[in-house]
C-alpha cells in the first residue's frame, strides 16, 4: 500500500510540475494575439499551463524560445539561448572561482522579464545536480536556485 501511494504521489508532482498541455485553438484568444505580435514565423509551438501561466516551447530561426503569459495576454517572461562566447570573460572567471567550479555548464540563457530588468541564466551542472546562477546585465550575481 505504502508503494502505490508513493507512486502515486509521485505521478502527481510530476503532473503538477510539467503542467497541462494545451492545444493552440485552445489558447485564451488574448494570449494567442499577444504571442502572434511578439512572435511571427515560429515552428514547433508546445503550449502547457502551469500554474495558471501559458507557457509555450518554439523554434524560430533554429533557436529554441520559452515564453510565459498571463490569462490576460500579458507578456511575463521570455527565455532564449546564448553561447558561451557570449558570455563576459570576467564571468567565466567568477564562475571558475565560486562554489560550483567543480560543475560543468551545460546551457545559458538570455531571460527578459516584464520588469525593467534582464538577465543571464547559466545552468550547471555535476552529476545529478543541476542549479542556476541569476546575473544581471553588469555581470552581478543576482541569484541562485
């Protein structure tokens, strides 16, 4: 019994976490005119509502794009890859030199916010640990989860 209960709390997060999936005619028409205006000429678009979010996974000119919108359309964040050359030497450096020198980066991340602030995300990564390290445009750590 303690099994099937494990396993099924475990199929609920799991659930909980990647969201619903939502199929494009689906979509509030807000959020649909608000993505249509951001973003013309994508390929590949992978709706799901989390937490009451629309998020949507798409590729435009061969680059992989995440972006969230309330309900109501707003737009609340996108995310799109980087390079590790386009990342400042100094914070490569930073990096070399922190507490995660001994992980390996496995992606970076230009996030735009609603906000009057952007950002770098660089994800690390050793073994099975994964975090991400937050910077703002000066290259100031801002955070890390």
């Amino acid at each position: 019994m303690r099994i099937f209960f494990s396993i099924t709390l475990c199929l609920f997060f799991t659930f909980e976490v990647s969201g619903q999936k939502i199929d494009t005619a689906a979509l509030p028409e807000n959020v649909r005119i608000a993505f249509g205006v951001m973003f013309k000429e994508t390929k590949n678009q992978k709706w799901n509502l989390v937490n009451n979010e629309y998020i949507c996974r798409f590729t435009k000119q061969g680059k992989k794009f995440k972006i969230t919108f309330s309900p109501q359309g707003q737009w609340l964040m996108t995310i799109s890859p980087l390079k590790k050359k386009d990342i400042q030497p100094e914070l490569m450096e930073f990096i070399k030199k922190s507490d995660y020198s001994k992980y390996r980066i496995y992606r970076i991340d230009h996030v735009e916010t609603n906000r009057p602030s952007k950002s770098l995300r660089v994800g690390l990564k050793k073994n099975k640990n994964k975090v991400y390290m937050y910077y703002d445009e000066k290259g100031v750590r801002v955070d890390t989860k």
